[in-house]
C-alpha cells in the first residue's frame, strides 16, 4: 500500500522559496515563476511517491524469497 502523507521539510521549503525568487528575477513574470514551482513541487512528490512504492515491492519480493525457503 502506498502511503499518500507527502509533506515537505523546512529545508526543501527553504530551497523552493530561493529558486522561486531566482526564477522570478531571471522571468520577471510572477506567474511564470509559480508554474515551474509547481511543476517542481510535483516532480518531488511523485518521486516520492516512486521511491515508497519500489521500497514496498523489493519488501515483498525478500518476503516471498523468505517464505519459499521455508517450504
């Protein structure tokens, strides 16, 4: 089962808001600069996402690896 608590730390919440204020010097567009965030923050969720989920699978692979020396 995948586990949907996603929540960012004060250190990549830091880091966003840095690139934000980079991206919107070198845009000039505030809108622009909220976008790439945004894409970003949901880059890093899914990532997140990805890494639960493979870690759930190699669980159950050493499971059933583990269950089957057994029999």
């Amino acid at each position: 089962m995948v586990d949907n608590d996603f929540r960012l730390r004060k250190s990549q919440i830091a880091a966003f808001m840095v690139i934000g204020a980079g991206l919107y010097y070198l845009t000039g567009s505030f809108f622009m600069s909220l976008g790439i965030m945004l894409l970003l923050i949901l880059g890093v969720h899914a990532l997140a996402l990805w890494i639960v989920k493979r870690r759930e699978q190699k669980e159950n692979e050493t499971e059933e690896k583990g269950n089957e020396k057994t029999i």
